[in-house]
C-alpha cells in the first residue's frame, strides 16, 4: 500500500495500519526468539541434570 497517494485522514489512516502491522510483525519475532531462547535453556537445564548426575 502507498500511503503518500492518498490525500488528509486517509493517508493518517493508511501510514497507522503500516505502522500497526509492522509493531505486530515485531512482536512476534520477539515471540520467536523468546521460545527459542526457553527451548535452548530448558535443553541446557537438561544437558547440565545429565552431566551431574
């Protein structure tokens, strides 16, 4: 979508959703990396449980 086509409250309209869509796109590669960073501890955890023992 081009915003810079459209004209006043449109336009407003058209950049938020951008910005908007682009937050939600953030967010869930934060999501991501969030679950891979617990899944990489977790399987540490476990590493660690079986070098102790």
């Amino acid at each position: 979508m081009r915003c810079r086509a459209l004209e006043g409250a449109e336009a407003c309209l058209c950049m938020f959703f951008q910005a908007w869509r682009l937050e939600l796109r953030i967010t869930c590669i934060w999501k991501r990396i969030y679950q891979a960073t617990g899944m990489v501890s977790s399987w540490l955890a476990t590493f660690q449980i079986k070098v102790l023992v």
